[in-house]
C-alpha cells in the first residue's frame, strides 16, 4: 500500500496543529457555529442528530492492521465502543467529543490516515474495487491511479471550492464492484493492446434527481487522464450552480447541457490547455506509484485445499459461509475474504473495537497485512490461503463476524437515518433489521440467492436506495415514518435506476411486503440459478408490484 512520504507527513500534521487552534477558539466562543463550519468540514467533522461525527478517510479502502488497530483505539478511548463503516470506503465516529478531535487526529497521524477529503465541497475520498489486486478479471490494479487521483485532488487550489461535493470511482474489471456509474466521474481502467487508458463516466449520482452516468470518452490514454479530468472539473467548476445546492451537481449541468454539449465542451477545454498547464505524468512516475502497490509474496500453493474440503463436510455453517463470502482470487490456492459486517440484530457496518482487533490478527497472521473496506459496508481479506480458511472462519465466527451473507438479502446497505443523522427524515437502522428477521434463515436466505437491498433514511439516498434490486426510502408524512419502496435498480455494470412502485408503507408493513415479493419471485424463476434481478427484468415491475400491495 502507498506509504507517506515526508512532505505527507507534514502536511497531515500542520493540518491537526491549525485544526487544533481552530477547536480551541470554537470552545472558547471566539468562533460562533456558523464560522467554524467550514473550518470542521475541512477536517472530516459533521455536526449531527446529537454530537459532532468525524469521519476518517480509508483512501481506496485499504488498511493495514496497525491502522485498524488504532480505529479500534479512537473506538474504545474516544467513542462508544464501536465505528461505522459507509459506503465511501471510510469510517464514522459518532460520539467523539468536540474538544478530543484533535488528540484524534494526532493519532491517525502517527499511523499515516487523517480526515481531509471526507467532507466539504471537494474532491472526496477515490473509490474503487474492494478486490483490487486480487480479482481475476482486473486488467490492472486500479489502486495505483486512485493514490494518482489522491494526490493531484487533495489540495488542487482550482478545485477547493466546488459548487459541490464531488465524488470519483476507478474500476479495472469488466464486472462493476465500483458502481462507477452513479459517480460524479467513473473510470473504467481498459487496455488497447499494450496501451493503458480510462473509459470515462460523467454525470452520475444519486440523491433527489438521481442519473446514469454519461459516457464521455471511450479511452483516454493514461499519461493524460489527469488533464482530461481537469478539464472536466473546470467546465463544472465554471457553469456549476452555487445559487442552488440541489441544482449543483455535476450530474445536474450534464443533464442540462445535453450529453453532447457537454462533452463538446469538455473536448475544447481539454484541447485549450496550454503546454505550461499540462500534468506532467510520466511513466516513470506511474511506475512508482505502481510499486508501492505489488502483489504480496503469495507463497505458491495447489489450486485446491484437502484440509478446506474436510472442514466443509465436517461444519455445514462453515460450508455455506465458503459458498458466499469467498471470492476468486487471481493466483491458485488462495481466495478474498469478505468479513459481513451485518450480522443479525446489528447496525449494517458497525464494527466493536474487539472485532476490529481481531481482523487486524486475521490480517496479520494470514492475510499477507492488508485489509479492505467495501462500499456495502463490509471488510474484505483479499488474500487467504485456502488452507487457513477454516482457522479464519473460526476466528470470524467467535468474533460475531461469521455471518455467511455476502451480496445476500441481509446483506444491506443502510444509512444512520433518524437514529443519527439531522438530515434524515427517518429511521432506515431499525426497518432493515426488521426485515432481515424475516430471512434469517440461512438456507432460506441461500436459497433466495443474490439479492440487494438498501435502505435510506432521506432523499439524500446515502444507503444507495435507487441502485438496490429492491430499494427503501423512508419519508416524513404529517411525523408520520412511511416507507417507498423501489424495485429493480442496480449498480454494477448494467447500472439502472429502481423505480417506486406505489404509495408509501408504515413501517411495520414493510418486511411482510418484502417478504411477499420474495416469495413471487421463487414462484416463478426459471430455476434458483436465476438471480431476482433478472427475473424482476424478464417478468417487469408490475407483478411484483401486485406482490408488494397483496393481503397476506
């Protein structure tokens, strides 16, 4: 993983030192509220329901284990015991006291992390594939172009000031784990022969008017990626509204513009640089931001395991948890690990100090020191030996961490809703775990197969309703919680849109409507190969409308 060098160093504590100041003048009241917002913002510091919220950037996902280690510390010394994991890759803090923040900062300073980036109208932290290094359908590793885009965004001066929030996905396999097109930029990593370069996204997003992106450019070679994105910041920097902040995303000015004006004008901004402002980028740099991404020294291994089989006929709970939560890996004899952070009857993506610990040993002893955060709120070991997986799971299991769900139907995406965020119109934590008590079956939730679901908690849409195959977005009505439930998004590379199917439900009706649309889609798959997505596309939405709304 990419290592700070010096001037990193120094930039992170120069950042925590002002930051400190800026705090001390806010307890004092030399700073009124409104004064240090955009101070806190800069920072990673919210000011929710009930307590100011740090969130701490994961660049591109990764940890080592001494950094989740330290996660576990701030959970333990400075909060409740417990961090939440979100779907950008990072992790919130909840009940961090205003005046212990920056003794926070100090301390992820010292293993190399911080908060800049994770708030505010900037280039937030870049997204990728939890798998990447590992996957076998990736052409490259993306990580090296996402610390690539790291260092270029952070403190671009042109880019400080956005007419919003702006958010940038990477991906290098043909299956999208990225959800590079609901991004306000994804790039898709290609190859032509031997040359690298980037299919280029714009103008995706969720939210109140959400869109698809819109292919912008079908390869850009890599040494000029940088000046491409330059020169789409700068056509959304320039016509971006600042008047409106639901008007002011990126997805908002393409879809206004047209696609094809957009683009034309991108192409002449593109063109327009001048010599002085191109992006030096050459592949001797490339190459060293590669390096600090090499695989790890896999030790070679046969592609099967006898002692993984015998431990799947000995434990079925272990056998099913194989048939879930593992992924291929490139190389023979190992796997990616993906460690559910959805157990039943917990908050999607809360993680305990304890349990943060114990995948930093897991990490450590088995899996070659590094760990992932997926955006569907899970941890990933994305190299174990077949061998040591019964020994991960056991570790997993005792852990609470051993839930066999990856991409299953209680495997959810969900926001803090009404619980935390001051946003929110709505709870979104306790209607998923209603819901997941209808699956909680495991071979009931196996036989369903892969199935999504996301909960929001307000238009805002940070549990990613509209890209769920069955999406729930709880709404205010008179004080009243009702929920509006959409079917048949998707964010992978056939990324769609979910449409609401009708009136909005009481809370207490939704896992009976959920469940009934399961069951219509049991009823009538081909065979259980078939997943509910495709089902959903082949029968159309009104069926499972007509399920939704049915009597029981």
């Amino acid at each position: 993983m990419y290592r700070y060098d010096q001037f990193d160093a120094q930039i992170v504590r120069e950042r925590v030192a002002q930051f400190r100041g800026q705090v001390a003048r806010r307890l004092s009241g030399d700073l009124l509220e409104d004064e240090f917002k955009p101070l806190r913002l800069q920072n990673g510091v919210y000011l929710q329901l009930h307590a100011y919220m740090l969130r701490i950037a994961i660049p591109y996902g990764q940890l080592s284990p001494r950094q989740l280690r330290r996660l576990a510390e701030i959970a333990r010394d400075y909060d409740k015991g417990y961090g939440h994991f979100t779907t950008r890759q990072n992790i919130q803090f909840n009940w961090v006291a205003l005046k212990d923040i920056p003794d926070v900062l100090e301390k992820l300073a010292e293993v190399e992390m911080h908060a800049i980036q994770t708030s505010g109208n900037c280039i937030r932290n870049t997204t990728t594939d939890h798998y990447a290094g590992a996957a076998q359908d990736e052409v490259l590793d993306p990580r090296a172009w996402c610390e690539i885009i790291r260092q270029w965004s952070t403190f671009h001066p042109e880019f400080a000031f956005l007419p919003r929030k702006f958010k940038i996905a990477v991906t290098a396999a043909e299956h999208d784990r990225a959800a590079i097109r609901v991004h306000d930029v994804g790039l898709h990593i290609r190859k032509r022969g031997d040359e690298v370069g980037f299919e280029v996204h714009v103008g995706g997003g969720q939210g109140r008017t959400p869109h698809i992106a819109a292919l912008v450019n079908p390869f850009v070679p890599e040494d000029r990626i940088l000046d491409y994105l330059e020169a789409i910041m700068r056509v959304y920097n320039r016509y971006g509204r600042r008047d409106n902040k639901y008007k002011a995303r990126i997805k908002i000015l393409v879809s206004e513009l047209g696609e094809a004006e957009y683009i034309r004008q991108v192409e002449e901004e593109f063109a327009a640089q001048r010599p002085d402002e191109k992006i030096d980028l050459p592949a001797e740099e490339i190459a060293r931001i590669h390096a600090y991404f090499a695989p790890p020294p896999l030790a070679e291994k046969s592609a099967g395991s006898k002692l993984l089989d015998a431990a799947k006929v000995a434990d079925p709970a272990f056998a099913r948890w194989t048939r879930t939560n593992l992924h291929p890996h490139k190389t023979p004899g190992y796997a990616s690990v993906t460690v559910s952070l959805k157990p039943l009857g917990v908050a999607p993506g809360d993680a305990t100090d304890a349990q943060m610990e114990v995948v930093a040993d897991l990490a450590e002893q088995y899996g070659y020191g590094d760990i992932r955060v997926s955006h569907a709120q899970n941890l990933i070991l994305p190299h174990v030996a077949l061998d040591d997986l019964p020994a991960v799971y056991a570790a997993l299991d005792a852990a609470g961490l051993g839930a066999a769900n990856e991409s299953r139907i209680t495997d959810m995406i969900v926001c803090p809703g009404l619980d935390f965020c001051n946003l929110a119109n709505a709870r979104s934590i306790p209607v998923a775990l209603e819901v997941q008590k209808i699956f909680a079956d495991p071979a009931y939730e196996e036989d369903i197969g892969k199935l999504h679901i996301n909960v929001s908690g307000c238009i805002n849409a940070c549990g990613h309703h509209h890209v769920g195959h069955i999406g729930i977005l709880g709404v205010d009505r008179k004080g009243e919680e009702f929920y509006q439930i959409l079917l048949g998004g998707r964010a992978d590379e056939k990324a769609a849109l979910g449409e609401i199917v009708g009136p909005g439900l009481r809370a207490d009706d939704v896992p009976g409507a959920i469940h009934r649309v399961v069951e219509y889609y049991r009823a009538q798959r081909t065979s259980p190969a078939e997943k509910f997505i495709d089902t959903l596309e082949r029968l159309g939405h009104q069926p499972f409308q007509d399920a939704l709304y049915a009597a029981d």
